[in-house]
C-alpha cells in the first residue's frame, strides 16, 4: 500500500517529491532527525552540487540578475538539499539560487532539509529540469529519455510522472532519431520542434539536412516544411503508381488515430474506396499498449 501511495504521489510533480519522506535514508548520522523537514540556514561551504543534475549550461548573465536581486531582497525560496553524513548537505534543487549566492560572497543559505536516497536524488533532479519553461524541446526529450533509462519507466509511467499525455511524451522522444546537426539547430533556435516533427517523417538523413538548410535559409514557418516534406515523399512515388490523394476526411482521421495511439498510423485506399489501416509499433511493450487501447 506505501508502495502505491509513493507512485501516486511522483505523479504529482516536484512539490510532492519534496515533501515526501524517503523510505530509505541517504544519512546514517543520528542527529538528522532534528534537521530533516525543517528550514535552516546551513554554510555553503557545507553544501556539495547534485552529482545527478541534468543541467550543465547556467547562463552568466542570468545569474549575475539573480545575485543582484538576493543581495537586495535576499533568497526569498529556500533551496532544498538532502542530509548527508556528519555536517555535509548535497543540493537537491535550487542550484541557481546557490551559485548566485555564492556569487556575491553570502556565507549561509536558508535550505529545506530532507532524505533521498540516490534514486530518489536523480528523478527529482529530472522532474525540476523538465517542468522549468525555458527547456529547448531537446532537453525535454534527452530528460524524458534518461527517466526511461535510468529509472526504468516506461513511457506510460512517464507520462504520468510529469503530468503529460503519452502522445506528447512519445513526440518529444521521437525528436531525438533526427540527425544531431537538426537537433543541435533546434537547442540554438534555428528551428522549433514544430519544424522537428516535421522533419521526423524524413527518413534519409541527407534529405533531412538539405530541409533543414533550406527551413533555416529561407526562413520556412512549420507549414512551408510539412508541405515540402509532403512534396518530397510524394516524388518518391513511380509515375506509374500514380496514387491518388487522400480524401480530407481520411487525412483528418487519420491524424486524430496518430495522436490517439501516440504511433503513426497509415491508411491505403484504393479507387473502388476500400482499404488498409496500418498502426506502427516500436517494440513489444508499444504493441501490447495499443492492443489494450484497442480493446
């Protein structure tokens, strides 16, 4: 039952990952009972970074209008770290608040102190990273792809974690099969991942960077590249197939399935009007969850 009412309570997101008290403890010092779920200000000499932290750029700027605004007003939210042994404490959230801290020479820091084991550390570090609103959509994706790997989610579980819907889990993973030279221009914001999804559908990865060149050339909107990766794929059809467009309502339905099963699904019609839905699976675990939403 404590099992499931944890599982419950990551759904909810970072706040009730803080709140929550760890099953297993990361310190064995017998005083940590008195510090934890308190609000103390603690030396940051004492206090070591997040070894799991997922963020490794913090931009200068940034943090130097941060140190301003703590000199003035001080650190209105208090960082959250975990207690480890002796007087040692690790961050668990609130690095930029630290740093800029540290920045303008402050000694203490107010701090919310809680246990976590390393498992724990990890997947709250990941859940803060994904729920900050200045994430490029690849650093959404690389931080839903270490939870699956590293704590061993699968993407259902996921969507659940971060309060997401599985097809938009499924779409921001799919980004990261596109070349690294595309993903590199949508972290630098060459392009949005409107244009990425787009580009997705692209199977040769030479043709995806002539795209690319040309969506950052020309200055294509997401709608110019869809259609010109429609024009693509259309030339690669024989002359003699000459296969006919889809009717709009097959088109639109079609769509409405892909977003549904988070999968992308195909149709076929041939003239006399029958044809073929075709959904597509990426593993043993995809196939099974689309046979029960099926059901």
């Amino acid at each position: 039952m404590a099992k499931a009412t944890k599982k419950q309570a990551l759904g909810r997101g970072l706040s009730a990952l803080l709140k929550e008290t760890a099953e297993v403890s990361s310190a064995s010092d017998k005083n940590a009972d008195k510090l934890v779920g308190n609000i103390i200000e603690i030396d940051v000499k004492s206090i070591e970074v997040n070894p799991f932290q997922p963020r490794t750029y913090f931009d200068e700027e940034a943090l130097r209008e941060l140190a301003s605004s703590i000199k003035e007003l001080g650190v209105i939210q208090p960082i959250t770290v975990r207690k480890l042994d002796s007087d040692k404490f690790q961050l668990v959230s609130g690095e930029r608040r630290f740093r800029a801290s540290k920045l303008i020479g402050n000694t203490k820091i107010p701090a919310y102190i809680r246990l976590a084991n390393d498992q724990e550390m990890l997947e709250m570090a990941l859940v803060e990273n994904i729920q900050r609103k200045n994430l490029d959509p690849i650093e959404v994706a690389l931080s839903y792809q270490r939870l699956i790997d590293e704590i061993q989610l699968t993407q259902e579980e996921l969507s659940t974690r971060v309060g997401k819907k599985r097809s938009t889990v499924t779409n921001y993973l799919r980004l990261l099969k596109l070349d690294p030279i595309i993903q590199t221009g949508m972290r630098d914001g060459f392009i949005s991942m409107g244009h990425g999804r787009a580009l997705i559908n692209v199977d040769s990865n030479t043709d995806q960077l002539n795209i690319y060149e040309k969506i950052v050339r020309d200055k294509l909107s997401v709608r110019q590249t869809e259609d010109l990766v429609k024009n693509l794929k259309a030339g690669t059809i024989t002359k003699a197939a000459k296969k006919k467009a889809l009717p709009k309502h097959i088109v639109d339905g079609a769509k409405e399935m892909t977003d549904y099963f988070g999968n992308k699904v195909d149709v076929t019609v041939n003239n006399r009007g029958k044809g073929k839905i075709s959904i597509n699976f990426n593993s043993e675990e995809d196939f099974n969850r689309i046979k029960k939403l099926l059901q």
